[in-house]
C-alpha cells in the first residue's frame, strides 16, 4: 500500500468557507439539521471548515454555533482571523476612524452599530427597531451604547442602518474614500481598508499552505462577494440577489431549502 506522506494529505485536504446569515442560518439564526450533518461529514472526512462573516466576535453569542466543528474564523470581514482559537490576525479601527463613522452617520442620519471583539456599541434609537431588538435582545451583556469618547470602544467595523430621511448615498461617497463600504438592504458596511473577508481567507490559505484551488466558500449577499471570487469554488444560496449568484460557480438551494448540504453533496463531498 502507497505511503503518503503529511504534504500529500494536505495537499488533498478541503477548506470551507461559510457565510453564517442567510447562508448557515436562516434569519432567526436557526441552523438546520442537514446543515450540521453536512459539516459534521466533511470535519470527519478530515476537512477545514471556517466561519467567514461580516459579524465580528462580539455579534456571536448565538446558541449552537459553539457546538459545531469549526476549526476557526474570518469575522468582521477580514478584520478577526482566528485558526484553531489562536489569533492569526485581530485589527481594530483607529480612534479617529471611529469617530469619522460616528460622525458621518450624526450628519447624514444614519444609526451606526459598532462592531469589535468583545462588545457591539450601539445607537440608543436602533433598540426601538423591531428587527434590531430581535438581533441582539439575545446578547444582553455584550450590548453597550455608542461612547462619546471613540478611544474607549474597541470597534473593527460598522454596521450603519439607514433612515428613511438620512442621506444614503452621500453616506456611503463620504466613507467610501477611506474605508470599504457594502451597501445592502438597508445597511451599509464599513470596513477598514485593505481587509475584507477574502483577505482574511487567503491568510488562512497561507498559513495551512494549500491552494485556493482547494477552498469552497458559500454566501448570499454582496458581502460575501470578495469571497466567491477568492475561493477555488463559490457557491451561492439560494435566493441570493443576482450579482452574488453571478459571481458563484453554481447556485444551491436556500437555507431553509438543505442548501449547504445539497451543494456538499452536488460536490460529491457526501453521499
């Protein structure tokens, strides 16, 4: 019988990237059964799966995430890179820069969630939204309100909602010339220049030393989109709006739907 040596079985190794809202959970952040039996397969067949979100570690206190076999994450886009519980890379946002966000979104009428490690700070008036109630009534401690003094939060990214009389597109052109922004569904991402969840991918790539070639990644919104194009393979959900399924290599069910497993199988990664 063939010796392989540790190169080979590398080399033939998998990583998987997954997005967690829309793409892992649904909007209740409820996972569902064929999910789990799709990770728990690949993990067992000796696979690296990785958590790649636009939430940072503050935002994941979600019951059953834990219990998954994750061997490690890109959180706030590229911002938290973390293998196997050790910091690859852990960035935050410069005193100043968070208080350009704060006060952009002050001028233009935009409610900002700041985002970091250990808390999300956010705007006393987005807790009168239903939606935002509902997302991070769950978090409890982890919820603190927006500081005065931006030296005092540790923030990595923002998450910026807009208001029907707020000044969307001049929020988004202002920031746009220092930092990355996603505009989504209300919302608009800001990201630190030059990290994105694709950079911090490719940083696990180069530290376990496989190909892209050899990565999957899975998502359904623009911000996933860097993803797709990094990985060897993109698949998008189902029910992801056009220019995400565009960007994929094919698109699998939703959700809701067995979309993780469906694709894990089409792949031919389980039976």
């Amino acid at each position: 019988m063939a010796q392989h040596s540790l190169c080979d079985i590398l080399y033939r190794m998998s990583v998987f990237f997954f997005d967690l809202d829309g793409t892992l959970w649904d909007e209740h952040c409820r996972i569902p059964e064929s999910t789990k039996y799709a990770l728990d397969a690949l993990h067992q067949a000796g696979h690296l799966l990785f958590i790649c979100s636009g939430r940072t570690k503050g935002f994941l206190n979600v019951p059953g995430l834990g219990s998954l076999p994750f061997d490690g994450g890109v959180y706030g886009c590229g911002t938290h890179v973390q293998y196997q519980n050790r910091d690859l890379l852990c960035t935050a946002l410069l005193p100043e820069q968070t208080r350009r966000i704060v006060d952009c979104c002050s001028t233009y009428g935009v409610l900002p969630i700041l985002e970091g490690p250990e808390y999300m700070y956010v705007h006393h008036a987005l807790l009168g939204y239903d939606e935002v109630k509902r997302n991070v009534s769950q978090y409890r401690e982890p919820v603190q309100p927006v500081m005065q003094d931006a030296a005092a939060m540790n923030v990595q990214k923002a998450t910026c909602i807009h208001t029907p009389d707020g000044g969307t597109e001049r929020f988004n052109r202002e920031l746009s010339a220092e930092f990355t922004v996603i505009s989504r569904s209300g919302l608009s991402e800001i990201i630190p220049a030059p990290y994105s969840k694709a950079s911090g991918m490719q940083l696990i790539l180069d530290v376990l030393n496989i190909d892209r070639s050899d990565s999957y990644a899975f998502g359904d919104s623009e911000n996933d989109l860097s993803m797709l194009g990094r990985a060897g393979h993109g698949i998008a959900m189902g029910g992801s709006p056009a220019a995400v399924q565009s960007a994929a290599e094919f698109v699998t069910d939703s959700v809701k739907n067995d979309g993780i497993r469906n694709a894990v199988t089409r792949l031919g990664f389980i039976h």
